[in-house]
C-alpha cells in the first residue's frame, strides 16, 4: 500500500500538478472518492483529473443526474458520482451503481459518506480540507 500523498495549496492554479501527481502515484487506482464539506473543492478537482485523462466534455456535478458519463482520450468512459441528493442507500442500488464501481474504468465520488457502506473493496480516499484560504488534500489507498 502506497503512503498517503498529502498536499496544501492556496491557488487554484496549483490543480493541474496536483491531478497530474494523484494519476501517476496510483496509477492502478480507478475508483475515487471525495470526502470533504461543501465548497472545499471536489468538484473542480475531478474536472482537472478529467481534464488530464483526455475528457472533452463539460465537466460538471450531476447533482440532480447523480452520475454523469465523460469519455477520456481513448474512448473509455469516466464516471462522475454526486451523491448530495440521495435520500436513501437504496436509490444507490436504483441507479445499478454495481454496475459503474466494478467496471474498472475511472469513478469519482463525491458526497461519498452517504454510500460508503456500497465502497469496492479497493479504492482512493481523498480528503479535501480548508482552512483560511489553504486546502489540504489528503489522498490514501483503502483496501479491504
């Protein structure tokens, strides 16, 4: 297991090294989920890691969608997950979420405290913090 990769930045400009460094330090790793409060940063953080895979599509949060589908350089869809809006565990199982965690492409989750139970066995946790302008990403590999 990699150690965490932990990182403060105060300027957003600062997103694309950091998208660069979490793809290539966990290359294997596909499956992504954000922890961190309202307005921290996921969501601009997952369009900078689309941006470095190849998407060309508007990167936005599926809020009210609850997934949205990119495809990245090859072809190869990206999953983006917001889990904001979920009143239950069981409207996960509506939308087939075995189906996007277990396909082996690229998921990003955000709002994922409210499906963590549903986690795969493998993924990469990313905690975003901020405090008085500096954010603190915290990404470590979780295996069960």
């Amino acid at each position: 297991m990699e150690k965490p990769y932990t990182v403060s930045f105060d300027n957003i400009g600062a997103l694309p090294k950091v998208a660069e460094t979490l793809l290539q330090r966990f290359p294997d790793e596909r499956f992504f989920a954000f922890f961190g409060s309202m307005g921290v940063g996921k969501t601009t953080l997952i369009k900078e890691l689309c941006s470095q895979l190849g998407v060309k599509q508007n990167v936005c949060s599926p809020t009210f969608a609850i997934v949205n589908e990119y495809s990245d350089r090859h072809g190869e869809p990206v999953y983006h997950f917001d889990f904001y809006r979920l009143k239950n565990i069981n409207e996960a199982y509506d939308i087939g979420y075995e189906e996007y965690f277990y396909s082996g492409y690229y998921c990003f989750t955000e709002w994922t405290e409210k499906i963590e139970q549903l986690l795969p066995e493998h993924y990469l946790r990313i905690d975003i913090s901020e405090t008085s302008g500096v954010r603190t990403l915290t990404a470590i590999q979780k295996k069960y």
